[in-house]
C-alpha cells in the first residue's frame, strides 16, 4: 500500500463517519431491551470492519443477559454475536476481506498476535475473546462493527446456505470444541450428552464425526428427544423419573460411558457418576456456583473432566464439513422472524418448550 | 487352578494328541500348492488354542507367497492368515478364551508381554508377528494352532456375521491402522486412496469414520472405481491415462491432498506428488524395491511418510463400531465358496479383474 | 515346551508345596501389625511367579491401612507393594522371567490380556490392579507370590542400585504418571506441586524430563522444602501463612501456573485457585471424601482436572532413564533398616517430619 | 485510534521516507557480494516494521545462496534471515510492538492469518514465510524492514544476552522444530544426530529437554564432535570410516535408534539403516535432488519420515527455556566481528573447519 492510498483510506474512513442510524436490539438493564434507533459503528481501528448483518440469530446467553446475569452487559448494550452479513467498510489493517465480501461473524474475537491466540486459545485473546453483545455492541442490528476482523470474520462459502452457516457463529464450535474435542470422542465411543437444547444437539451432530458406537441423549423434554432421534442419538433417556445414571449403567452392562458431556449445571452429578473409568466428562455448560466434586470415588478412577470456553479454532474445518454435506446445521433451525420482529423472536426462543423451538433465526431486509 | 487341575490339564492334552488329519491347503514351492491331508493341529505351548476353523478368505499377499516371493515361507506350509472358528482346546496359560468359544483369528500373532507389544507394535512381537500361513502353518485348513492365543484372538460378538467378522482378520485393520490412523485423516480432510483394491476399499471405509470433506479414489479399473463409489469415494480418477496428479490437482484448486495413501508400490511416485504442504503420505502396500523420494522438493513441504505392517491394535475398536452398524464390511465379499473348493476359490482371487473380485470367502463344512 | 517338561514343572510344583515358613508384616486390625511367621507363598495359578525379597520399603498408602481407612485390607494380611528381590519359582504360564532373575515388583499387577490392560490403563486390570498388600498379600516380607508375573515384574538392570530400583515400584511411575504425564509438563512450563512429601518429590524428579522453566514447590516444612530445592524446584513456597496462591500469582505476574499437581487432598482448593487459563490440574492424592469444585469460576477457563491410579505403564522408560543417570531416585532414600527392624522403620516413617525422613528402605538378610 | 491520530502516523510515515542510506551485505550473482551503500528501508504496508540491527549471524543457507544454489534470490539481494535489533517505525497495523521496543527477529516471517499461519505452519505462509534475505532484502545490514511485524518479532527479554538470544532468529527452532519435536524425541529414547555442524548442535540441546537415555552424534570432524560431548552428547561416532551404522547397531545392541535426525543430504542412508522399527527419521538437511528411500526394508517397520520448512512457532516456548536458564544458545557462538568486518566474518565460516567456527556473531555498531 503506498503513501497515497493510505491517504485515501484515510480519507473514506472520514466519509463514512457521517453519522447514519440503524435499528438494534438494546438492552437497558433487566428484564429491559427494545428496538431502537442507534448511530451505525464506523471505523475506530485499523483491523475493524463494518458488516451489514443479513441473517443473525439469539443464543441461550442471549436470555440470561436479559435476566440480568452477566454484570460485564451494561444499559445501552447492542446485543447479539451471532450472525451473516456483508462487508461495509474495511480500516486500513484489514487485509483477508474487502468491501462487499460476504462473511461469517465468529462469536469469539481473535487479535492472533497475543500468546493466547498464538496457542488457540481464541477465548482468551487478549484483545477480544467473547466481547460482542457482551462489553461491545453486538450483531442484532442492521450493522456491527468487528474488532480484529481478520481473526473474526470467515469467508461466506459459494453456494451456501445463511440458516445454516449462522449455526458456525457459535453453536457448532461450542458444542464441537468443548464436548467433542474436549472429550476425545473416537471411534467405537460410548458417548453421553445431558441436555437436548441447541448446544447439546451441537454436540450431537458433530460428535458424529468420530463415529461413536453409541450415544446416548439424557433430556426432560420428549420432544426434544425426538429430535435427538433424528439427528442420530443411538438412545434416548427421559431423566424425569431420577433413574438416569440407572439406566446409562444398564446399557452399557455396568461400565458407564467413554464420554459425558454435560450440557447443564444440573446435570453435573449425572455425568461424575456415570463416567467409566479412564473415562472423560467435559463440561459445556455455563456455572454460576461451585459444585460438588465426587473425588473419593474419581480419584482412582483415571477420568478427566474439562471447561472451555468456545475458541472458533475449528470454524475453517467445520466449514469444509458443513460445505462437503456431512453435516446439515440447518436442522437446528425451527423458526424465522425478520428482523423487525426480534421482540417475538425473542418470546418464542425464551418460551421454547412451548414452541418446540431450538434455533429462531432472524433475517434482515435490505439495507434502509 | 490347583495342582490336581494342572493334572488334568496336562492329561487332557496328552489325549489331545492322537494323530487325527485334517484337509488344508499346502504349499509346496512356487506355484504349487494342494489341499491335501495334515495331521491336525496339537497344543504344544500352553499359550496355544486350537481353533476350527468354520470361515476364512484369501488375501493378496498369499498370491505373493504362491508365486515364491516370500522366502520365509518354506515347502509344507499351510497357508492362510485370516478365520473365523471355535476354540477345540486350550493350553494351560489360557485364560481369556474357552473350549467352545467362537473367535476371530487375527492375522497378527502378540505375546502381550515382549517390549513392542507393551508398546502397541504387535506386529514385531517378539514371539510373534505375522507368522500364521507364513512360517507357521495358517488357516486354510480345518484347524489350526493359534500361538499367544490371549493376545491373538477375539470374541465373536454374539449375532455376529462370519462373512463380515472375518474382515476383521487382516484387511480392516490394515486399512485402518497402515492407511486411516497413519496417514491422521482428520474431519474436513482431502483423503486420496491410491488403489482400489480390497485394501484400499478397507481404507475408503475406515477412513469415513473421521468424516473427510473429500476422498479421491485412483484406480485403472472402473469396475473398482464404481465399488468405490458406492462404498463412499466423493471423486473418482482414473489414472489409465497419466494425469491422475493432474486432476487431483484441479479437484484440489492446487493445493494437493491432506492425506494420500499407498496402496501399490507403482503408486508411490503419484501419491509424493500429490501430497500437499503439511500432509501426510501413508504407505499401506508391500514394497520389493527401492523408491525414489523427491527430497529435493519434499525438503521444506512439511509431510511425513510412514510405513506400517498392521498391528491390530485396533480390532477391539473395529469390532465396536461393526457392532454398532457404522460399518459394513461384508460389503467387501463378492465370492463364496466352500472351503473344499478353495482352488476355484484362487482361481477366481487371482483373476480378479476378470471376475469383479473383492474378496472370496471360504465357509468350512462342519467337523468331521 | 514339551508334555515331559509340563509334567516335571508341576512335580516341582508339588515339591514346591511342602509348607515351610518365613516372616512377614501382617496386619491383624486398626492399629495391630506384628512381624510373625506366615506359610511361604506356592504357586497357585500358571502366571504367577514367588519372589524372595531382598529390599522393600513402606508407602504412605500403608500408614492408612494400618489406621485402617482401607476396608479391602483385612486382618491376616501381610501388608506391602513394593520391592526387589530374586525369582525363586514360576508357574508354567510365565515366559519372561526365569528362576533366579533378579526383579523390580511393582506395586500394580497387570493380566495384559483384560481390556483395561489393552489400553494401558493396568491399574483396572480386571484380574489385578493394586492387589499386592491388599487384597493378596504384599512385600513387607520375606517371600511374596507375585500374580500375572509377566505383566507385574520388571527385570534388575545390571549394575543397580537396589535402593534406587525400589523407587521403581510405585513412587517414581505414580508421581511421573498422575502427576507429570497427566499434567501434561512441556518445555517452558510454570509447573506448581503442592505437598513436597515422597510423591510430590517423585513428581519433581520427573517433570524434569520435560524441562519446565519454573518449578515451584510448595509445603508447610521447611525442611522438606529444603530438599526440594536440592531436587531442583526453582521457587519454594511455604503455605502455612496461608499465602500460597497469592504468592503464586507474583511469581507468574498474575497469569497462574500451566500445571498445578495436588499431592493431598486438602491442598485441592490451592490447585484450583492458582491454575492458569488453558493449565491442567492433575490430582495425586487418595481422596477419602468430596470436594467443592468452583466451576463457576473455571468454566469459562479452558483447564482440565486429571485422576489416575498409577498404571505403571512407564516403568520400562523410567528404567531406561535411571540408567542413563538422568534420574537418580535414591535421592528419596533417608534411612535403611533391616527387614527384623520393619517395626521401627514404620515408627520412624509414620513420625517422618521429626526424623526428617523421606522413603525407609528394608533390607532382606540371606534366606533362611 | 482516531482519525486524527490515523492522520498523524500517515504524516509520520511520510516524513520518514526522506532517503537516508545504510551499509548492507548485497549480494550480486554467484560468488560476489559487497558491503555497500543501500537506502535506508522505510514502511510500505500497514503491518510493517523498521528494524536497526545491533546482532546478526551468518546461516548456513547464506553460503548457498552466495554460491548460487538459490535462484529466488537475484542481484541487489541484501543477505541474512537473523538478528536481533530496535524497533524505529512501524506501520498503522503494527499492535504488539513499538519505537524503540528491543526485539529478535524471526527468519520466518508470519502474516498470523492466512490458512496456513492458523493452521501453525508459517513457513508456509501465504504472504511470508522464509523471504528476508531470500526474496526480500535481509538482515546483514544496519536496517531491515520486516512485513507482518507483529507475528515475525518477538520481545527480547529483559537482562537478555543478544549473541544467545540470536541464536532464536533460526538455528534452534530450526533443530528443535524439524529434528526434536518432528523425531518426536521422549524421555528414554536413543537419539542419533547426524551431523555436528551448527543445526545439529542445536538439535542436540534441543533434544535434551525431553531427557532422552542416550544421544549419539556422528560427524566426520573431531573437534565438533569433542564439542558434541561437551554439550550432551553420549556417544561420539566418527563416520570417516563408514562403520557408522556398524557402531551404532552395536551401542543398540541390534535394535537401532528410535529417532536419527538427518542434517546432511549425504547421510540419508545412513538414518534409514540405523532406525529402529517404530522408530522416526526427521529431515533437518536442506535437499538439492532425489535420495533413494529403502522400502523394500521399511514398508514393515512402522517407521515415520519426516520433512519440515522451521515455523518458529517454538520461538515462544524456547524465549522461555532460555531465559529460565536450561538452554545456553551462547555456547554454539565461536566468533565475534563487527559488521563492517562481515566480509571476513564470512570468510570464516565459510572455513569452518579451519577456523572451529560454530556460529559467527557479528555486532553493529552505532546507527549512523
């Protein structure tokens, strides 16, 4: 890049900064969020860009946001980070996409210079981490502004389908990185996954890239676990009656499974006891208080059991998978609202159960 | 066990050992071989079994041996590596196996005890290795004597197909642990398989288990190439006209494959050529001479090359996931014969090509 | 081996049988154990080999059955897991030991043959595990049976040191194994071991394998930290102040320690509180009841939390690095007492910090 | 960062692009090479930086390309891929480093974010890789401009010595890259290293920190063989007789080596003779044409072969091996110049032989 086109980036940065507003979905404060007006970002650092957002969805943490929960969400927050869109403006650092590129939205920002980058530690970034819709305005607007967008943003494929990439914003790494990669699952595996919401059923499709022998999916829900049916859980096992942990122990004549996955606070005790030994636990869901560790009877037990928190460092291979055809995220997806009607998108993904909803996927017009 | 037991041990094997024959199929130099009478198999270590067998198959190296490319094989030995069968006696190390219990043989003999089979290599055991059919006589035959049994053989699962069962002797593994777990197919890879001869088919379904985005399939026979298609190839090549690196090139926009794997040693100088920066190369074939290695443009491209006589490691895991439907392997049978009838059996394995030949399998008539 | 040789085998068995005595530490119930003589162990089953012990030594562990925290272990039996000695009878089933080898025992018996065994994870083996001084009877004496003696022996390097062999039992593979390999102790590493007992110096022994750039070692005795820094810990934190974390978080300016290993159960909350983003937790001490796991702050860390009963699967490397004289285990010894004075030896282990003592050594006179 | 600071680094760019000269090593054709006046580098992307050397060394590679072996680098070519320098300018993008920050550079340039650099294979970058004194001028002078800054520096630490920290710009990632972690070197293992010329030597430090039970270091050179001892090896092998693989299958007692790091094309033949079965062979040596590779003795030997372009993604890692104190990288300096003496500094190295020449440090003096 010469001095001159320096100049002129300059130059278009300044432009655009012409104050413009977008609709976004923003919070104020408990129980509080409406469909407002707000300036449009612009350019504040080299490595930004501006996306206009096409298709975005809500996630689970979206709710407990709105319950209040996540003090680091402050009143005026833009929520949202998930979402598809097509780039606006690029700053000067940016150098993997250019104006007009249609992009992915990672729910992770990644600077990739600092050490947690460096070892793919995305989550930790120094300088992102999960930080839109979080401590930055998020995607459930018209326009975002991404930080480290080269880090941040992946190339939408030829061809492909914006219900279902939006699935590779969030849910499909999380379930992928931090159930199945942190449980090793291989081939021949006895996996089981507590908890059919939309992360476990994450965990469930793409744990099937292993070739598990078995997977079991514990839910309250029978609807829910139909769909686990569906999308390949070799059994299924309805928790109401508290004989869970019984029943995984009867399938697998006494020696627990390889796996547990553990989608929910709740389902802590479940998982600890029914992991086999030289078995793993790999923890999925968000805590809030300690729990109880059984190490009396783990200690000799040879087990691991990990935490994550998503580092979108398999999004380029769940690319390759999702555009090969292995895998069809869009099954996730069970209602669309446009954007305009985020507030009811927002009743039906909170009141789920009711819906029988998992993914409410939110698609916006054309640009005002 | 007590000291009156050893006796009866002791005693039940001396009985054992009244010279009774049995058929088997003998070799008796290059290009000669007859099924012909043998005494039966006696225990003579008491980690040996006796195993009848009631199915076994033919495989492409026992074509080498009938040609007298092997050395190691010597006039008067039973050939035959792969079987299904029920246990008959049990020397008195025995312990994981019983009179009666029907078994997989496998092709590898392990001791379980010596330096490289606490490491995994079974394939150098000390004791053991690929012996059966080789330099001691194999299961061709309506018995035969199963040396280290404990590490040399398997249960059959309950509900078992002995046609599918039997694959699990030699060419799943082979395929698996040569082809699939050296050469590291990861989910998202492009997987090419040069050859699509059993073995290599054996690759093509045991490669799926880590869900590639791709799988290249180079053979010259279309009739292979379309098996391969059916068994889950996503491109098929035919390399009769010299351009094979060519098209995987195109397939892959330049970049080459993730993995390439070996089957045949006149396919080595396409797989190092196709490989891509970063892959791996997996020899799965028998080599009888030198091959040149393109250091001078392999120096700085990041691969690895490995080399690997099966270990069956993995038959416990093979096992699983057969169990669990995942894998198919009777797919693989395209004769059948029954085992008086196995020098039409060779006949039609030699002639693969003219007959559409994978693999031939031989079903044993009951005990005589 | 031929029906001759089986049958003298077991005429020398039998001859084997006739009852003669030695001593042994047998433990009659809570706080009761008596040096006394006890039938000379015969061979009872194929694989088993009898040892002549000619050095033992008392674990930690053997302190808690004497308090009778171990209901497994009941009253008759002659306590003890470690120790070297020579090979006095084999069973007819033990092919890689011979009368008269000189042998390491180690604390856990391996069938190789169970699935458990299979994947290295011997201290599940399901005709074995940790045994010795438990549920069979153990080493503190002057014969043992040896069970499984294929997979549970090791043979004396020429030239050892018997004093350094002994480590070899349980100390130097359990510390290397829960602690360092599960710990997953790479180059560079912040490595934190609480407890500086003879585990906790096992694991600092070993880490150093793997060239961490920080050891700290942490502890409430001023003596044993003092050894510590003798064996190579580079930082030395005394926890009594109840400092330990914050001190900790100096050292690593805030960012934690890649592996904490948790010698005892009470310093559980010190491992959770000072591991990094993305470290390991690896636990090596017997927990007796449960703990509080604070997941509500390591959910979102990218950690893992290890158990392991020592398999002793790396014992053949361990050997191969004490004789290259990377690693010098007679180090731990501080006091040596004949076999007759095993009493006072338990005195002087149970009051270790009064007499500064780290691992007793027993040594065997000739055989009677 | 505001528009108006966007505007005054572009001012500041400009003012710095006022045509200062430099002295720099040219390289013009085959055999010729001059210490000359160039102008002084000046930014010309965003992620770029202006570096002031104070340390630099001369490769192995330089004397290649000096002899013409290289046709990527043409006449007017400023030589040299290491060094250790001040940070003058940067580019808007640059984020991680500053004016005046100290830093080595790496002789691998990283953009972080292209396919490849995610992936950790930076010698693959799609916009750097190895390119300073190849493609792009170099670091023999008294300024080099690095492209992508903030992944090619790294922060030279604190109270750092520059001839040791010099040492990280190439030669030990290098080894510890492409023959330590590629030979997957483990505690225990028998390494031989072929070749005890300045690469090796750093593969032989390298390799100790995986405590590995002995290292065997063939060369034809006395001297740099006493200087192997001196470092770590234990066993010293002078191939001048051509018994090498005699030797070292003796020192193994048959079995070969379980890693034989390569570093010269002309002992291939010697790594593949000696390796043990399971064993790996990793390619360190620059190859200029094909070698021929046994197969017809390796295709059963389970065997791994390696190549590898250096990605300093160990850089990180092996900063903290040194400053810790474990690595002593000064130790492989022999000589010192200053830079306006690189002429003879060459001359030296180029006769290393004659002159026991390790590494050769060269030390800027003053800007000018």
């Amino acid at each position: 890049m010469t001095t001159a086109e320096l100049e002129l980036t300059t130059a278009s940065t300044a432009t655009q900064r012409t104050s413009v507003t977008m609709k976004a979905l923003v919070y104020h404060g408990p129980g509080k969020c409406t469909w407002e007006d707000k300036p449009r970002p612009v350019i504040q650092d080299p490595g930004d860009a501006i996306v206009r957002l096409t298709t975005s969805t809500i996630c689970g943490t979206d709710l407990h946001i709105l319950k209040g929960d996540l003090p680091s969400v402050t009143d005026g927050r833009i929520l949202g980070h998930e979402g598809i869109g097509v780039v606006e403006h690029v700053g000067m650092g940016v150098s993997e996409f250019h104006i007009g590129d249609k992009v992915i939205i990672s729910c992770v920002t990644a600077c990739l210079k600092c050490d947690f980058c460096r070892k793919g530690m995305y989550s930790h970034c120094r300088h992102g981490g999960w930080i839109l819709g979080n401590t930055l305005d998020g995607t459930q607007a018209e326009y975002v502004r991404i930080p480290h967008a080269d880090g941040s943003l992946y190339n939408f494929p030829a061809g492909g389908d914006e219900e279902a990439m939006v699935m590779l914003s969030d849910i499909l790494p999380t379930g992928f990185e931090c159930g199945v990669l942190n449980g090793q699952v291989k081939p021949g595996d006895t996996v089981a996954i507590v908890g059919a919401g939309p992360v476990g059923l994450a965990v469930l499709l793409t744990a099937q890239f292993y070739s598990p022998a078995a997977i079991f999916m514990i839910d309250l829900d029978e609807k829910r676990l139909a769909v686990a049916k569906q999308f390949g859980a070799t059994a299924l096992i309805n928790s109401a009656d508290g004989h869970a942990v019984h029943k995984v122990m009867e399938l697998t004549e006494g020696a627990g499974v390889d796996v547990a996955i553990e989608g929910l606070p709740a389902t802590f005790d479940i998982c600890q006891a029914m992991v086999a030994a030289g078995g793993r636990i790999a923890n999925v869901g968000v805590h809030g208080k300690p729990v109880q560790l059984q190490l009396e009877k783990l200690w000799d037990r040879n087990i691991s059991l990990t935490t994550r928190l998503v580092d979108t460092v398999s999004t380029p291979m769940l690319l390759k998978v999702v555009r090969s055809g292995k895998l069809q995220p869009s099954k996730l997806v069970t209602h669309r609202f446009a954007i305009n009607d985020i507030m009811k998108a927002y009743d039906t993904f909170a009141n789920a159960a009711k819906h029988g909803a998992l993914k409410v996927v939110l698609t916006n017009g054309a640009p005002r």
